[in-house]
C-alpha cells in the first residue's frame, strides 16, 4: 500500500477550507450591516390563522397580538389578576352581579385619539359574540354599557366568578379596539399596546413597530402586569412550523427567539457555547384525552373507568416527553402551591393495570369493539403518547383503532361525535380551572352533560370567594376522575430558546416581547 | 407556419382547458373543512354555515365551477380563505423566492450537466463515464429533504455559512435573498442535474454518431473542435428544452426543498394550503403553476421553429 | 432451466448484477421480515429509547424504543409494496392508455391533450393534492401516485406502440384480417415489453422517492405505518441526538431507488434502438 | 487511362495498402470485417473498391481514414503507405492522432455516402469549407470564406455567393453532395477516399457528380479510392478493381481485363447480373437494393465463417475442395489476382 503523507493533505485540507471560508465570508458580507440592529426575530410556530384575537383561541395568535391590543385586566408574574387598561381591579356589588370598571386616563390608541368607554363596550360585545370564550360570558351577562367619561358598568345575571379572569387571557383575547376599526373581518389592527401592526406577508412574517406614544402603567412590571416598555423598535415573528428547524435556527444564532421547541433540544442548547440560551418553563402544560361521552363505544361510563384503569400516564409521558426533567406525573390537575392543588380521584392516575381494566371492561359489557383514537403528529408528543396509550390498552384487551391525521382535520373531525372515540390534545395550565379544557364548559367536543357535573360546576362557578373555591375544586376533579370525560395525562415543561442578544427576556406561557432588549 | 402556430396554440388552449378542469375537480373533492379550521376548536354550526356562504361553499358544484371559471377568465383566482387575500395577490408574493430559486437551482444543475454530460459522452464506457452515469443515477436516488438536511447540518449549523431556514430579514437585499437560497439551489441544483447529465449525455451520444461528426473528423478538426462546434451545438437545442422544462417544473416542484429550508415559495404556498383546506389557494396555485409549465412548453414548441432550421413548418 | 437472451446479457452487466443482488436481499429481507427480525416494529420500550446500534439492537432504538432492524424490514414491506403497486397499476392503466392511443389515430389527440395536462402538474405537487383529497392512508397514496405516473407511461407506450405499429409485421397480420384486439394483445404488447420492463423499474424507484416525500411533508402514508418514508420523517427531530433514526432508513431508501434505476439502466441499454428513442 | 500503372513500377504509389485487417470485438466473438486486404493506388489514378454490402469495402475506407468509432474497438493490423506532398512516406495506421489530423482534409480526405446526413445542420456551407482551409492553409476568416465560395463555383453550384450563407437543408441531395466534395477538396487534397458518393443520388445527378469527381481529377492530378457497388460505374471510372467479399479481396485487376474476364465466380456474377438490374441499384432511398438475384444464397455471417472459400456456398463451380481450406490469392495474369482453387487449378492449361 502506498504511503499517504498525511501532513500535506491536511494542509491541503485546510487550504480548501480557508478559500471556502472566504468565499463564505464574502456571500456573508451581503448581510452584513454596519448599523447596530434594533429589531428581533422570533422563530413562531406556525403562521397564525388570523391577527383577529378574538376569531380564534390559538395561543400564536394571542401571542402576535398581545403586544398591540391590551386586555382591561392581565396576570402578574404569580398568576393573579392585576388591572391593565382598568385602573383598579373592578368594584364588585355585594350581590357579586354588578362589576364596575374604571379606564386609566390618557391611554392612546395607535390612530392617535384616547380610549373611551365606547371602544371598550363595543370591543366586549364582539369578543361576546365571535370569541367562544366570550360567547361563554355572554350566557352569564345581563347587560354592558359605559358609564361617565372613563367608567363600564358589567350586570351579569347571576354570580360569575371567573370573569376577570376571562377578561384577562391572552389566548381568544378581550381586546380592547378602537371602536371605528371594528368590522368582521379585521382590516385594521388599532389597539393601544406598545407596538402597532406594521405589515403581514403570509407565511413570511408578521410585523410590529413601537408605538411611540404608547402610555404605560406605573408600577413595576411582573409578568404581563405592570410598566410596558418598547425597547426593540421593530418585532418580526416568522413562522417556523418545523420544530427541528426552529432548534436548528435557534442553534445557528438565526433566531433571537425561537417558541415551543422539543424537550429533547435541551442538550444540545446547553451545550451550543452561547449561541443559544435555553428557557425552560416548569408545568407549561397539559396534555389530555377527550372522551366521547355522546356516542359510540365508550358513551358507556364504566368503559371509559376501565380505560382510565388500563392506561399508565406515567409511561405515555415518558414516550412524549423522553426524559423526567421534562414532565410531572401526577394526578393532581393542579401544581401544588396553586390555590386549586387537589389529590381527589387521583389513586384513578397512573394505574396502568391490564387485568383489572380487562376484568372492569368485561363487567362493562367490552365485547371487542374497536376504540378509535383519534391524533395527528403535528405535535409529536400527541402521537407518541397515543401510539403508547394504544399498546396499553391492547393489553388490557381492548381493539384500538390509530386514526392520524393532520392537525386541521382533527379539529374539524373532532366535531362529530360520530367520528371518533379518544382524542388527544392538550393545554397551557391556566391560573383559572373554567379557563380550560373547555369540556368544564358546554357543547365542547366529547359533549360531556351530567348531573354531577352541573352541581359541581355551579357550585364553582357562584362561589366568588377564592378560598373556598380551591376546595370545590376538588370536588369537580373527583367529578372528572368518577366519570372519565376527559384524562388528564400530566404536566409538562414547555422549551424554548433564546439568543444572548436577547436581554431582560421574561419567560412566559404567551412570550412577550416588551421589556425585552436587543444588545 | 401560421397553420403550425394555430394548431400548437390550439392544442396548448386544450390541454389548459383540461388542466382546468382537473384543478377544479381536485380541490372540490376534498374532503377537509376550511372553515373550521379559520374559525377555532370551538366555533358553533351556525358560525361555520354563515361563513361557509360567505365563501360561495354551499352552492352545487357545476355551478361553483361556472362561477369561478368566469372569475379565473377575468384574472381573479379568488380570495383564500386562511390569508385573507386575493389568491392572486399571495401567488404573486410567492413568485420571487421559486422563481429565484428555480433559476439558480436550474443554473447549477446546468453548470454540472451539461459538461458531465459531454465527459460522459465522449469518454463512453470508460471510467469517467461510468463514474459520472452512476453519480447521475445516485442523484436521482437521494430523497431531496435528506439532502437537504445534511447541507444544512454541515453548512447552516455547523459551519454557519448560510442561514438554517427562511429567505432573508423583511428588508433584505437582493444579495441577502440570494444568500439564502445558495443551499436550497444547491440541493434541487444536485438532484436534477442527475437528469441533465443523463440527458447531454444521450443527446450527444445520438449527435457524435451522426455522419457529419465523421464529416468533421475527416477534415482534420481537433477532436475539442469537433466535440463543442459540430456536436454540442446540435445537441444542444434537446439539452435547451430540458433544461427550460426544469424550470418549469421546479415552480411549485420544489415543493419539499422549500418547506425543509421554509421558503416562503409556491410549493410552500400549496403545501400550507392543503393542510389548510384552503380551497381557491390550491386551485389558483395548481392552476397557475400548470399553465406556466404548458406555456413555457409552448414557447420552447415556438422557439424551436424560429430556431432550428431544420423544423418543417406549414 | 433456460435462460431468456436478455436476462443472460442483463446478467452479463456487473453493475446490473449487484442491483438485482442488492433488489433480491431486500426483497428476500422484506418477505421473510418476521424471520429475520427477532423484535416485534411495534412493541414499544420506553426505558429503551433512542439506543445506539448495538448487538441487541442492530441499528439502535427510535423514539418510543422500537427496535430499528425490525423496523427497516418491516418497513420494507410497506415502502416495496407501495412502490409495487404504484408500478403495477400505473403500468397497467398507461400501457391501456398508450395503446389504445397510439393504436387509434382518432382517440390519439383528445387523450394525449389529457395526458399532457396531467403531465403539467409537478409530480409532487399533483400527488399532494391527491392525498390531500383522498386522504392520508396506504391506499390512497398508491393510487395518488398511479394516477401521477400512469400519463408518464402512457406517453411512452404509446411514442413505442406508433413505432412497432409502422413495423412491418403489423400490417402483415392486418392484412390476413386478425381482430384488433389481438393485434394489440398478441402482436403489439410483446413488442412493448422492453420499454414497459423499463417504466416499471424507474417508477418503482420514484415511487419509493415520492412516498417518502409526501410523509416528509405529513401527507403521505399515516404515520404509524412504518414505512422507511414515515421512518425518516418521524426520526428527523431526533436525528441529532441519535443519528441511526434517519440513517438506516434513507440509506435503505437510497440503495433501493440506486439499485432499480440501474436495472432500468441496463434494461434500456439492452432496447431496440428505435424504441429507445421513444423512452 | 492511358498508362497501366503496374507497367511502370518507377511511379511510387500514392497509397500502398498491404495485409490490412480489422476486426470488432462483439458478444457473439471476434468479427473479421476486414482481413489481410491488400492493393495500392497510384498518383492521380483511380482504384475501385467493389463489393456488396457487408464485403468490408467501406469498413476499409474508414479504418484508412481512421474514422471507425472509437467505442467500437476495432482491432487494426497491417501497414498503409501513403506518400505525402512533401514526398514522404508515412504509415495512416500509425501515426500519432496529431500528425493525422495535419493530413485528413488535407492532403487525404473523404466523401460519404449519404449527403443528406454527412452536413451539419446547424452550420452554414460556407463555414463548413471553410473550417478545413482556416485549419490547414492558416487563412483567415475572410480569406477562408473567399476559399469557400471558390469552391462552391468549382464544384459547379450557382450562385455561390447566395449558397455560402446557405444552411444544408436549403440544398437538394444532389448539391449537398457536391458541398461535401468542395469540403474534401478545398485543401487540394492528393488522395480522396469516396465512400459510394452517388448510391444514395438520382441516377441523372449521379452521373454529374462523377463526371465533376473526374473533372476535379484531371485538373489536380489526385488519386481516388472509389468505393461503390457498381460494378457499371466502375467501368468508367477506375483505373484498377478490386473485388471484395466478406472482408477478403477475391480478385483485383486492371478494369479493363476485369470486365473482359472476370477470373473468381463471384466476379463473374457480379458481373451477369449487371445489365439493367444496376439501373434499380442506384436508386434513391434503397440502400439494400436487392441486386445480386442472379448469385443464389446470401453472404455467410461474419461470426460464422465457413471453412473454406467463403463464397463457396453461394457459388455454382463449387467443389468439395472449396470447402477444406480459405484459399490463396493467386496470380491469374498481368496485374492480376484471385482468389479461386477452381481459377488457380484452370490456369496451366489456359497458360
């Protein structure tokens, strides 16, 4: 064999590398600008459906349009409700029907006039009649009318504890427009937040620019609360809907911000020497199982606890999830520490028994008929808990039928009861339980509409007094475990990333921009 | 040659016609529900029928299709629903990446095609040949995304050269739009000149066995002269019509390329769509895409009769 | 056992000879999967996810701990099967419809403009939008992509079947007064059977390419269904941390489509060169 | 015509052509489609190669000219003298590739048989002719054009002004074939191989062109390897024959004493079936005219020679002897060859 003279192939090998970085450096140069940037690039992902916040519950949407229309109440950095537009938290009656509302003073809308009383009115009856959320409320109210110069006077008809809280979610948003730029569709976005819409190519970004006369609250902020400030003149939001090429961008220093990225990157963030600063945020979410309740196999209730019985929430988060650093296996809907931390029901969670559920699904009247399962892969960790979930049941006895999908069309599918069996889905863990799933609510896919659940509910609902309504949370969650309407698999941790540039960042369930400095 | 034109011309109508036709049977078909999808997880039936007749979705399908025949007539492709803007409009802000990114994917694969493709045809059946007939053939082998995944690895994330994803910042330059595209080009660029070798390569195989290649040996040309005077440049009018046809079919071909490094392109635009169910998208952009190619046909069919002597006309 | 002249001279070829031998492992592999795998594709192990090559696991684990030798074989079964079909039928539909269109001048115009117009769609682009209405299942992707190679084929019979008909032993047979339909089946098609041996190899090795991009995109097969295109498509999010995910897979998918584009190859070298233009 | 070159041995031949053989590796075995062929040309005379398909004759031509493709991997032997203008004498065989070209279209050049397909289509006549007088008398481009249209009036076409811009699909068959012959002679060449110029010509152009190759001969003085079919041609226009068959030259002689008295029984078929059946064997569009009824049988495949005489299948004077072994070529007279035991066993009776 001939001798290779390895030391002159490497200088060759670095010759060609040298003139590769070169011309490198000068396709590079294009980009390369002399100024200092002022605007940041954040890695969304997926295009939003629409910039209407109330068209649609989306949480990307929330997330675009939080920073130009403003909420009259919002969640601090603990979750509680502090006000935002309103001055003041809302004076409640003693009968805990009427909600009387103050505006801040001076507060500027992008067309240059200050916000009135009018713009707020007319903003709730939309969000009341096209945002599902509100539509909930809508049920609850009596009458909206402005009252003086800065007031809104809210009659509802019964008492509704949740509904500051409703006023205030980022996600299917209570935003506050100028009263002239309503119309369905939207065709301008004219709110009072620190950046106003710029410009919007589908699918290629979404742009927002700081709204220089944007009047902020006085206190300090914490979390969406407090003093909002425009530091980065220009947010661009790009839609990334590979969650790889999110990571990789993220890596690769193309992103500042890059949302919702797969636990398993977080190695490989750490370990990117700087370019890219993982953030990871602790009980993000839940994943969870909707249960037809209306028809099909498991309308039968005793079949659905057999199912509960047969399935190992522990296991199915591992194959979502990967690793323990990413997820909490527990019962409990709610994190400890949180006012609605509960343990009932929860010896149902987790039991993962193949002969007690084959035995429970026997006595149900199982004669073999196939549960269909309804997933997509758009977000991996849906189907990789689905595909699980499918093996446990199996050995429990059960015919499980996969039914994958694209995200679209489980939503539009999910809409018939007559479709499907099982779907799975999941949710940010809210402050406030009504928040979501939406199955607590009426008419939500599974159709769940029992007795014990309206007495639990309503006893929830009226009960205006925190305290005690921690504790008839508990009875609701023994309510879900009792009849399996829905499971609730876990709480995970949501990832993100961003780059060093990024400076004064808040991690949060809808990121947010303001605050935040480019250096 | 007029009569030559009309019957071209009247064909290229006919097969647009048809196209036509396939577009819209296709997209009306589909069983998704865009509807739902604009309006949420939660929208009721009442909200889903009211907008559905907004869109003209409830109206029997012979009757949508004389509809939007019309309209299309009339230039207008409709409105997408997801964007919330005339279909013309969203192709329209697609056209600059693909049509970018077509053409420098087309000027790479040419640059390596077109001279492999001689090499192979003048060395046939030696070494060099073989090497570059089985580079051509595992080139048609590689599924596009899996190479492009791998230059992206190498390139965008390890060397940092070029960016992971998108097609520039919103105000970028031309040079930066250009930067963005080299590795996606690079990939289509690789795939397809798989076709051109092999296409050079039979082309100028079929023209070096022609008698006036022997006509010019005889005279005594160097074999360089007789390769790219007397071969190439006969070869060349096949090799031209591929390579325009590559074009062509690169616009909205491209479609994985584009979605694995997200250019905000054509093929992005149709892919979007359909996972959308956004009707007028799919057609308007199946539609569009179908005629450039089977206009580009035509003009080749054009060029080549004021081209070639050799046509017959009339 | 005789030999047919073509196959011995194809067998002749070396490169030829490695693609069939690499074609017959595969097959051989796909056919006999559960013999050779000694996991179950299916069977999840949590605890075991992501795992390196190892002799346990010859090509390591995937994300849920599924064994990927046994997916790749199994796999096989998928991806060949599909691409077979595909081939089969799109052979079938377009050998009728070149014939028929070659054969009878009058039918020629009007089903070559519609062969044309289905040609003007990218290939990727129409399948697509095929799955997308037909929905994403096994089936449905087999016939999406027959219907984007059945116009391919039909253009080629029918540019081989103008060349035999002008041959003169057709108008021999026309003239001693046999029935068109056995013109066609007895006289015509044999004659075919090289330039068709070729499509079916070449659409075999796009189909395998083509269904593996439209999972890539998440319009092709569902993804439970382990086929090498769903393989690569799931494992991508991995592929850094555990690199087999998409290795083994695309690697299979390559030497399939390198290994039956060179038996087309060689087919084609081996063709009557005036039906060799037609290709 | 005047002077049997053979009967003047001072003259050194132009071109000395002596055991040429080729050979194509296929499938099937080795191919002889040329073997031990022999013959020379002498300055300004001309020498017909005759033959019927398949005979090797322009196998010959092209392994001269060195044009056989090289894919084909033909395998030469043998030696090819040619005298060049400087009075050298080199070997076409084997010399190198560069030293050939300064020779090809030159002082050595070629007209083919098919004049519709020998022109590039995409390149005008003129740059054609043209491309040959840059090269080899180093004019240049206008001077070349010049040259060109000088040609064009030498090989008598009108209007050559217009016709040097002209591309080749505006000529008729027939003006093309004089194109290809302006090309072969713009350099003055000394030898012109013509590989069947008129086979694929109207019988009236045909004889125009060979009357023009004449013209074109007397005036330079060259030599010409006229390669044909016809044997009625060739009565007229060669000075010497030579008779080839499946690869091997069965007679050659001086065209007189040929047509007086063939020697071989294939020459002598060849020549009973000449009257009026030639008439069909020029005709345009047939390249296999069916034109050696009279001889029974068809020519052996080259991959399966017989044994002996290769003709002796097809020939009426055959005897069991014919079939043991290839026989010699033998001296029947002046200048005379064949190849025939039954000629060879007749001659010392006849002598």
């Amino acid at each position: 064999m001939p001798m290779i003279d390895l030391s002159s192939r490497r200088t060759l090998l670095r010759h060609a590398l040298i003139g590769a970085s070169a011309v490198a450096a000068l396709l590079a140069g294009a980009t390369a600008s002399s100024q200092p940037r002022n605007h940041a690039t954040l890695a969304m992902v997926a295009e939003p459906q629409t910039l209407d916040p109330m068209a649609s519950t989306a949480d990307l949407v929330g997330t675009i349009m939080q920073h130009v229309y403003e909420t009259l109440y919002t969640f601090d950095a603990k979750w509680n409700v502090v006000p935002m537009l309103a001055e003041s938290l809302p004076k409640v009656s003693a009968d805990g029907k009427t909600y009387s509302i103050t505006l801040r003073k001076g507060v500027m809308l992008h067309s240059g006039r200050e916000l009135t009383p009018d713009d707020v009115v007319a903003s709730l009856q939309r969000w009341m009649e096209q945002s599902p959320r509100g539509k909930a409320v809508a049920k609850e109210l009596d009458s909206i009318k402005p009252k003086g110069a800065l007031g809104v006077e809210i009659v509802l008809k019964a008492p509704y504890a949740p509904l500051v809280s409703q006023l205030a979610l980022p996600s299917g948003m209570a935003a506050i427009m100028a009263k002239e730029s309503i119309a369905t569709p939207l065709a301008s976005y004219v709110g009072t937040g620190p950046y106003k819409f710029k410009e919007r190519k589908p699918d290629q970004f979404v742009l927002l620019t700081r709204f220089d006369k944007y009047s902020a609250r006085k206190e300090p902020a914490s979390g969406y609360g407090g003093k909002r400030e425009a530091a980065i003149e220009e947010l661009r939001f790009v839609p990334v809907p590979n969650a790889n090429t999110r990571v990789e961008g993220a890596l690769a220093g193309q992103y500042d911000f890059a949302d919702l990225l797969p636990v398993e990157a977080l190695s490989r963030l750490e370990k990117s020497g700087g370019k890219s600063v993982p953030i990871l945020t602790p009980s993000f979410g839940f994943p969870y199982l909707v249960l037809n309740t209306k028809e099909g196999v498991v309308a039968n209730q005793a079949l659905r606890q057999a199912i509960q019985i047969a399935i190992g929430e522990g296991e199915m988060l591992a194959a979502g999830f990967g690793d323990t650093r990413f997820f909490v296996a527990e019962g409990n809907h709610f994190p400890k520490g949180s006012p609605y931390y509960s343990t009932a029901g929860t010896d149902q969670y987790n039991q993962r028994n193949a002969n007690k559920a084959k035995a429970a699904a026997e006595k149900a009247g199982y004669k073999g008929e196939a549960v269909r399962i309804l997933t997509s892969r758009q977000y991996d960790f849906h189907y990789n808990m689905a595909l699980l979930m499918a093996e446990q049941m199996k050995r429990a006895g059960f015919k499980v039928e996969m039914n994958v999908v694209d995200w679209a069309t489980l939503v539009q599918r999910r809409n018939d009861s007559k479709l499907w069996d099982i779907y799975v889905t999941h949710s940010g863990i809210f402050p406030e339980p009504m928040l979501s799933p939406p199955q607590l609510g009426d008419g939500a896919p599974g159709w769940w509409s029992t007795p014990a659940k309206q007495a639990a509910l309503a006893a929830f609902n009226q009960e205006p007094d925190p305290a005690k309504r921690g504790a008839l949370w508990g009875k609701v969650q023994q309510v879900v475990y009792d009849e399996v309407p829905y499971i609730n698999v876990g709480k995970f941790n949501g990832l993100s990333a961003k780059s060093p540039a990024l400076e004064n960042y808040q991690a949060a369930t809808w990121p947010f921009f303001w605050n935040a400095r480019i250096k | 040659m007029r009569k030559f034109l009309l019957s071209k011309a009247l064909g290229m109508l006919a097969v647009l016609a048809i196209v036509a036709v396939i577009v819209f049977v296709l997209t009306r078909a589909a069983s998704g529900d865009p509807i739902s999808v604009l309006l949420g997880d939660q929208a009721t039936a009442e909200d889903i029928a009211r907008v559905q007749k907004v869109y003209g979705l409830d109206k029997p399908l012979p009757v949508q299709f004389a509809y939007w025949l019309r309209e299309v007539l009339h230039g207008n492709l409709g409105d997408s629903i997801f964007l919330q803007r005339p279909v013309t409009q969203a192709l329209r802000e697609r056209a600059e990446p693909t049509t970018l990114l077509a053409l420098m994917a087309v000027a790479i694969a040419a640059a390596i095609g077109i001279p492999c493709g001689i090499v192979s045809a003048v060395f046939r059946g030696r070494w060099i040949d073989q090497l570059f007939t089985g580079v051509a053939m595992l080139g048609a082998s590689i599924p596009s995304f899996w190479l492009g995944l791998v230059l992206i690895q190498i390139f965008a994330v390890s060397f940092g050269w070029f960016p992971v994803s998108g097609y520039g910042a919103p105000d970028a330059a031309l040079a930066e739009r250009v930067h963005a595209l080299v590795l996606p080009a690079a990939v289509l660029g690789l795939l397809n000149s798989a076709l051109i070798i092999r296409f050079t390569r039979a082309s100028m195989l079929d023209v070096l066995g022609e008698d006036y290649v022997r006509t010019a040996r005889s005279k005594g040309l160097a074999e360089s002269t007789v390769v790219l005077k007397h071969a190439l440049r006969n070869a060349l009018v096949p090799i031209v019509t591929v390579v325009g046809l590559t074009v062509a079919l690169m616009i909205g071909g491209a479609v994985v390329t584009e979605t694995v490094f997200g250019l905000p392109g054509v093929g992005n635009l149709v892919v979007s769509a359909v996972l959308r169910r956004d009707y007028p998208v799919i057609q308007g952009a199946l539609l569009v895409v179908a005629a450039i190619y089977v206009l580009i046909n035509f003009s080749i069919d054009l060029l080549y009769a004021v081209v070639d002597p050799r046509v017959k006309v009339g | 056992m005789k030999m047919p002249p073509m196959l011995r001279q194809l067998l002749h070829r070396r490169i030829v000879l490695v693609a069939a031998v690499v074609l017959l492992i595969i097959a051989v592999l796909a056919i006999g999967a559960p013999w050779f795998a000694s996991f179950d594709p299916n069977d999840t192990a949590v605890l075991q996810r992501l795992k390196g090559p190892s002799s346990e696991h010859l090509m390591g684990t995937d994300e849920l701990g599924r064994d990927m030798y046994a997916r790749i074989v199994h796999g096989a079964r998928y991806s060949l099967a599909i691409a077979a079909l595909t081939a089969l039928g799109s052979v079938i539909a377009g050998t009728l419809l070149g014939l028929v269109a070659g054969f009878f001048r009058r039918l020629d115009a009007p089903l070559m403009r519609v062969v044309d117009a289905m040609m003007s769609f990218p290939d990727i682009l129409l399948a697509i939008a095929l799955v997308a209405i037909l929905g994403p299942s096994l089936v449905n992707v087999v016939l999406a992509l027959v219907l984007v190679y059945t116009p391919r084929v039909a253009r080629v019979v029918r540019a081989s079947t103008l060349v035999v008909r002008e041959l003169l032993f057709v108008e021999a047979v026309r003239a001693l007064g046999v029935r068109t339909s056995r013109i066609l089946w007895r006289h015509i098609l044999p004659n075919l059977m090289s330039p068709i041996l070729v499509q079916v190899s070449f659409i075999f090795a796009y189909a395998i390419l083509a269904e593996a991009g439209l999972s890539f995109l998440g319009v092709g097969v569902p993804p439970e269904i382990p086929t090498w295109g769903t393989m690569v498509a799931g494992g991508q999010q991995y592929a850094h941390q555990a690199f087999w995910v998409v290795l083994f897979p695309g690697l299979a998918i390559i030497f399939t489509a390198l290994s039956l584009q060179m038996l087309g190859d060689g087919v084609r070298d081996l063709l009557d060169p005036k039906l060799k233009k037609a290709l | 015509m005047e002077a049997d070159p053979s009967t003047n041995p001072r003259i050194e031949p132009r071109l000395a052509v002596q055991r040429l053989s080729t050979s194509f590796p296929t499938e099937g075995g080795l191919v002889h489609a040329v073997a031990d062929v022999s013959f020379s040309i002498a300055p300004g005379k001309t020498t017909a190669l005759v033959g019927e398909s398949g005979s090797g004759k322009s196998v010959t031509s092209l392994t001269l000219m060195r044009l056989l493709a090289k894919t084909a991997n033909a395998r030469v032997s043998g030696v090819a003298r040619f005298a060049t203008r400087e009075g050298r004498s080199v070997d076409l065989l084997k010399i190198d590739e560069q030293a050939l070209r300064a020779l090809r279209g030159n002082q050595l050049s070629m007209i083919f048989q098919e004049p519709m397909t020998s022109l590039n289509p995409v390149l005008t006549v003129g740059e054609q002719i043209a491309e040959g007088v840059r090269l080899h008398k180093g004019l240049g481009r206008s001077a070349a054009l010049a040259d060109a249209k000088r040609m064009l009036d030498l090989v008598e076409i009108p209007a050559a002004d217009r016709r040097v811009h002209e591309y080749p699909h505006q000529l008729s068959g027939g003006m093309r074939q004089r194109v290809m012959i302006a090309i072969a002679m713009a350099c003055d060449p000394t030898l012109l191989i013509a590989d069947e110029p008129t086979t694929a010509l109207d019988v009236t152009i045909q004889a125009q062109i060979l009357a023009l190759m004449r013209k074109l001969q007397a005036e330079t003085g060259m030599s010409i390897l006229f390669i044909t079919h016809n044997l009625g041609v060739v009565a007229h226009h060669a000075d010497d024959v030579v008779v080839m068959y499946a690869g091997r030259v069965v007679e050659s002689a001086p065209v007189r004493p040929l047509f007086a008295a063939p020697a071989h029984p294939y020459t002598q078929g060849l020549l009973a079936c000449l009257p009026g059946r030639a008439r069909l064997a020029g005709r345009a569009g047939q390249p296999r005219p069916a034109r050696l009824f009279a001889i029974r049988g068809q020519v052996a495949s080259p991959l399966a020679p017989p044994p002996g005489c290769a003709f002796e299948p097809r020939c009426d004077l055959a005897i069991a002897a014919c079939r043991d072994a290839m026989p010699e070529l033998l001296a029947t007279g002046a200048a005379r060859e064949a190849r025939c035991i039954r000629v060879a066993a007749a001659l010392p009776e006849a002598a």
